[in-house]
C-alpha cells in the first residue's frame, strides 16, 4: 500500500512532467541530492506531496499547477522555475502563466511580480517557447 | 478614459459578482467605507484592479478567482471569504475551491490550509451551497 | 499499511496529547470538522503529519512541540495555543515555552513575540499551570 | 547605566505618547501584563526598543512613527492601532497616516492596506480627528 | 486622459530619478525588458505605480522613499538596492536611509536589517556617498 | 554596566562559537562590516541579541539554536546557514538540526525545508561532518 503511494506518486510526477522510462522523475526536483542527510524526504515529496496530494481529485492539472505557481509567487520562492517548466508540460499556454503572474500584482504588489516575471522569461528561454500575448481586450 | 477604466472596472464586478442594476457592485468590497479618510481608494481598486488587471486577458474567470484564492491563502488575509464567494459567482464548484485550498497543503503548510477551510465552509454555509466530496480516484 | 500510518499518527497524538482510550485525538486539532467538505483532510493530518513526521527519528517530542512553536510564531498563526497545550502535556515546562517565545525577539521583532505571549498566558490560565520565571543569571 | 537606559527609554515613550508624570508610558503597551510569565520582558521593551532604537539619531520622531507604521502594514500586526495613535501623537497628520499606508498599494497588495485603513479609521474615531483629505494635484 | 496618467508616470520617475531628458526613466526599473511576455507590464508599472500612487498627495518624496524602503526591508525583496538610490536621489542623507533600516530592528529582526544594510552599503559605494553617522545623543 | 552587557554578549558568542582568544566572535557575524555605516549595530548585536537575549535562563544552548534555526527556515533568511554552524558547535548532532529542519515540512510546506536541507548540506560538507540517519522507528 505504502509502496501504491509511491507508485502512484511517480505516475503522477512523470504525467505533470511528460517524463519517459529513462528519466521518469523528468525534471521535478524529488531531492535526491539530501539522500545522505535526510533519506527519507524524497519519499515524503513522492508519496505525499505527489502520490497524495497531486493526485487528488477536483482539480484537473492545469488548475494544480496554475495554484502552485500562484503560491510560489505569493511567497517569492525560486521553486517557482521549476513549476513553470511543469505548467508548461501540462499544456498552460505561456500566456496563462503569464497572466497569472500578473492577476497577482494587486495581491502580491510589483517587486513580487517582476521577480516572478523573471523567472517566467528564463524558462521560456530555456525551452524555446515563443510568446504571442494576447491582445488586450 | 479614465471613466472609461472606472466603467470597464465596474462592469467586470458586476460579471464577477453576477450583481444586478440595483447593487451593481455586488458584494465585493470596493473600499467605499474608506471615502471620507481616503476618498480615491474606491478609485484605485475599481479602476486598476478591476478596470485593468481583472480585465487582462490570458486567463478566463475561474482561473483569475482560482489565483486570487491561492494567494489569500498563502498570505493568511480575511479578504479569501469575499473571494471564495466570488468564486461560486464566477463558476468554480465547491469541490473546485476546497480543491484549491487542499492542493496547497504542500507549498503552505497545515495552519493556513485549516484556516482557509474553516472560511470556505463558513461561506459554503452562508450560500446554502451542498458540497458532494468527490471521490477519491 | 496505509492503517498502519493511521494508526501510528494516532497513538503519536495521543502520546502528544496524554489522551485517554476515551478521547484518543485529545485536544489536538486533526480537521474532522471539515468531513462535510475535505473528507481527506484529517487522513493527511494524521497519516502524513503526526504518523510520518511527528513519529519521525531525531528529535524527541520536548524538541518536536518546541520548533513547532517557534515556526507558528514567526508566521504568527493561531495554531499555537493548541501547540503550547501540547508542549505542556510533553512536558515542555512553561519557563521553556516562554523562553522559547523570548528567544525570538531578535529574529522576529516584538510584535510576534508579545502576541504569543498573549497566546501562552490564557493556555497558562486554562491549564491552571503556574509559572515561576528562572531568575536571570 | 542600565537604569540610565531604561530612564532613557521611558522619557521616549513619554515623549512619543504625550504622556503626563502620573502615567508616563501612555497609551504604549510595554508588555507589563506579561510581568508574571516573563518578568523581563518589559525592561527590553523600554531599554532596547525605546532606549537604543527609539532613541537613536538620524530620524525625527515623525519618520520614525511612519517607519514603524509601514513595517506593521507589511506584515499585518495588529499593534498598528497603537503605533498610529503614536503618529498623531508626535505630529503625523491624518493625512500623512493614510498617505503612508495608500502608497503601498504597489508594495503589499490592496488587502493588507485596506486592513490597515480599517485600523487608522478606528483610531480616528476614538481620536476625535476630523480628516480632511489633500485634493489630489 | 490614459496618456496623461502615463506622462504623469514618468514625470515623477523624472522627478524620483533626477532623469534628464535622453534617459528619462533614469535607472527606475519600469518592467521594459518583459515586453515580449508581458506587454501590458511598463504601463501598469508607469501609470499605476507612478502616475496614480507615487503623485497622490499627503506624503512629500522623501516620506514616500522612505515608506517604501521599509515596505522593502520587511518583504525582504531585492528591489531595495533600487529604491535607496531613489532615496539619496529625492535627497535622503545616508544617516536617514540607515536609521530607517535601524530602526526596524525591534519589528523585522536583525537578519533582515542585516541584509538590507548590505543592499545599503553597496549603493552608497556604487554612489561614491560618503557616510558621517550622526553621533548618538 | 554597559560593558558589562557587551562582555556578557561577546563571552555569550565565544561559547556559542567554541572561538578562542585570538577570535573570540568565531565564526559569528556580529556586523563589524557595518561600522562605516552603522557603527552602533554591533554594539546592538552583542549587547541585545548575546548579552541580553541569548544569555537568557529557561532555555539551554541547544534549545537556543534550534529555535533560532526553525525561525530562519519559516522566514526563509540566509542566515540559516551561520546558526546551523552555531548548531554543530553547540553540541547539536547533524541528525537533530536535519530533524527539526524535516519537523517543518507540515509547517512552512516543502519549498522552505528544500532551501534549508541545501544550507545544510553546505555547511555539513564544510565542516566536515559525517550523517548517519537514525533509522526509522
């Protein structure tokens, strides 16, 4: 059963991150690197974050990681990188991202918001998606 | 054009709040209880958080609300009742909200989730919404 | 095994908790009120928080209850009455608690620390728990 | 010399709060109610807080209250009642109180500012201030 | 009138920045290098920051630099470097843009103070500013 | 008595810090860098935060960093990486800092312990120190 959680929780990693059998963790930070020091956290960032929660109903992916992102702004952590490379695998268009980011600024206020947008602009970069924003309304 | 923004602000509450000709703001908190201390404050929230970011394009609705919600609950502010209410307005089901708030257990903590739920049943209540969990998949 | 983690998070609490066969949970807060709407909650509460992190290796309870205040009151959450009972019930004496609270003057200003005070006092008067303060050295 | 700031530090708060010989320390809460759990708490509060900080040279009594004010609105503390009754105190107008909290809006976000608002109206109710808001230019 | 609150904008980045005219927004971050992902950014930055909040009334340059540095320094945000050269560019000295670091210990704690110093410490040399701390009275 | 409070603190920080006569603040930083600009804050860091603060009865030296840590994981501050240093020379095992670091996830969420467990394992290769994890229980 602990052993479903875990499966369950690399199923939903590889599904968020379009992952194949070589590298099925893809690009999601699982912390293997503290394997020496705390061993049992990739479990818990498996099984519960992912084979857990992430795996809940009611939510489809797009809105999970659309909420993620939004949290990691709120809270101006660098993770925020690494959950966009995830929106973008679940198939939110840049632009969504984009606009959630700055739906946030009347939240979060400006210096949030550029330092997201930042992060937002080096993963497009890296992935080499082009950006057409939509034209205002 | 600057009553233009004001209008266009006013309009999108009215959308989101499904308010109708006689309460045209809804239930949405606009400030106006601050005009005689800070008399452009009711300005400032209809225009440029309503007017302009609201009315950004990029996300539809939902999405806008669904981030809204998330970083009410990431920063701990009572103003996530209003918004978990104007959820329900704009189309989110209950199980979309608790979804969103559940989903941050990981990025957040307990503390702020538990009382993120204690608001939403709090208005799922006064709404007289029925709220049929999903089930577990 | 999932009932195993259940059951572990259970008898933890109740470690934590000095709870009797009557009322196994205690005083402490595992989300049962939100069954209507999260009927999940209380199973990551206890499963993940109590049965995988409380019971985890490393620190002992007096070590666990003390880095939990300290976290609730640099984010100032209201959780920490609860978790001064449970400090108390650990057998945290309530020099240790405040001392605790005082420690974190320099780290995170007075405001937090005069309202955790005022948390510690009225669990100190519902518990009957006299306090008599180490004098200073 | 310990005493010399403590004497130091109450003369601040003397001066800060307008306060008579019969109570010097004004409306300032210096933690006295706290004098059972953690007696020195207080002697911090006046030494160093008001002592040393206070009482430093670089600001005027006015930038300082200001200072103080913007750092509770950041962070949402509730003691921002009473460091804006200080404002008025040493000479802020009102208008200068709110200016303070509605420039930042870009910087925290509408909720924390609307909350503080709610504050400093409450204040000046209890005051007797009548506002009269600047024209806008 | 959309165009007037936009010149507005950068007549007071102008007036905040000391800008001439080849370089009018001065070394103000105004979000320009997001136009290719969020084209609506600099007007929102220039219009709403700018031309609505930083031109209310009620604060004069200084009160409103100062505001803002504080807001910075609680937040912890990197823009702090940007605003203390705004500070000494609407004529804050050194000694005012110190003691309003300093004198947030008591609220924010010393490692965000230390942090900010250094954010201080690096534009006063970046500026060739030479500091004379005021003797402690 | 003045001398007195900064002899306590600098005697406080040599037995935090194991350091000798040669350097007695060891390893600590007690922002001597800020003496051009600040020139009383070490003053305040060795008098307040040492002599007054740290030299505290009710809590002993372990307890002290380990509060001291768990508020620089919640608030997400750099300086996490010196009092982990302060943690091994207090005698604190690796397993008891990587403990109360993972006793956080329910608490500050995933993001906040990844960036702590990375200053960790920093400080721990520094050092020199060898991990062994106590099995689970």
């Amino acid at each position: 059963m602990a052993e479903d959680r875990y499966q369950k929780g690399l199923e939903k990693i590889k599904e968020l991150t379009s992952a194949d059998d070589e590298n099925p963790t893809g690009f999601m930070d699982i912390g293997e690197r503290f394997a020496d020091i705390a061993p049992d956290l990739t479990k818990y960032v498996v099984e519960f974050a992912f084979g857990d929660i992430y795996a809940r109903p009611g939510l489809d992916n797009k809105q999970k990681v659309l909420t993620t992102i939004t949290a990691l702004v709120a809270q101006g952590k660098p993770q925020i990188e690494m959950h966009i490379k995830t929106g973008l695998s679940v198939g939110l268009t840049p632009n969504e991202i984009v606009g959630c980011i700055m739906h946030l600024i009347p939240y979060t206020g400006f210096p949030s918001v550029l330092n997201a947008l930042t992060a937002a602009k080096k993963v497009f970069a890296e992935q080499g998606v082009s950006v057409t924003p939509t034209e205002e309304s």
